[in-house]
C-alpha cells in the first residue's frame, strides 16, 4: 500500500485560509485530513491569526491617524 504524500507547505497555507472562511467542500476536508501535517497546521494558523491581527491593528492605527474616525 502507497503512503499518502504530505501536503506541501503552499497546500497547507491554502487549507488553512479556507477554514478562516469557514467554506470547504466535503471531498477537500476529508483530502486535508488525509494528507496534512497537523503540526504544520497548527503553526501556520498561529502565524496567519498573527498576521491577520497585525493588519487590522495597523489599519485601525491608519484610519484613526487620518482623522476619518473623528
């Protein structure tokens, strides 16, 4: 029987921005579940949670800057 091929770094970056939208087909989950590193997982939905709070942080810091927010 074939190992299944772990997923690629870019294949895990994109199952994880699906689950932030929360939208995925039946078949692509159960494809990640078979194929993705959990480990991996985990430590790019950290750093993509940290980015994401990043953004709006410099955003909300942006809007308030430019006097829109007054």
């Amino acid at each position: 029987m074939n190992e299944p091929r772990s997923a690629s770094l870019l294949q895990t970056l994109r199952a994880v921005a699906w689950s932030f939208f929360g939208v995925r087909r039946r078949a692509d989950h159960e494809e990640d579940v078979r194929r993705l590193n959990p480990a991996l997982v985990i430590g790019v939905g950290i750093a993509a949670a940290l980015v994401f709070v990043l953004v709006l942080l410099l955003l909300v810091r942006w809007v308030v800057a430019s006097g829109v927010a007054t």
